[in-house]
C-alpha cells in the first residue's frame, strides 16, 4: 500500500525473447570456452580455429548485450 498509486502503476514486465536471447548467447560463450580444442582435433589450424570461435564470442557478446537492453518492457497505459 503505497500512499501515492494511482492504481495503474504496474512492475516492469520480462520480455521473454530477450529471456531466451540471453540463455541462448550464455550457452553459445560457454561452448566457445570448449570449441578452440575441438575444433583443432577437427583439422583446422590455430589460427583459423581461434578466428571461429572469436567471432562466435563477438556474436554472443552483441546478442547478451542486446538481450540485457531489451530484458524488461514497460506496460502500456
């Protein structure tokens, strides 16, 4: 009971996209801890396994970070 609600003030709600954006990038970062070993016993050389993996990073770093600036939607009024 708050003395100052006018009865239409509502919690910021979770954007479920952004939910699974952020799992999903999370999971794709930590993959990319495992995947430069794997994919050197593949065949690739170092350089280019480590070239997969960093743009693999950058991906998931851009989508964590979008899926963080859209987390919570502000309900309409």
């Amino acid at each position: 009971m708050l003395a100052n609600t006018t009865g239409n003030d509502y919690p910021n709600s979770l954007n479920r996209l952004a939910v699974v954006g952020l799992v999903l990038g999370a999971a794709v970062a930590m993959a990319g801890l495992f995947a430069l070993p794997a994919l050197e016993s593949l065949g690739f050389a170092f350089r280019q396994a480590f070239l997969v993996v960093g743009v693999a990073e950058f991906a998931a770093a851009v989508v964590v970070g979008t899926a963080a600036y859209h987390l919570y939607t502000v309900p309409e009024e």
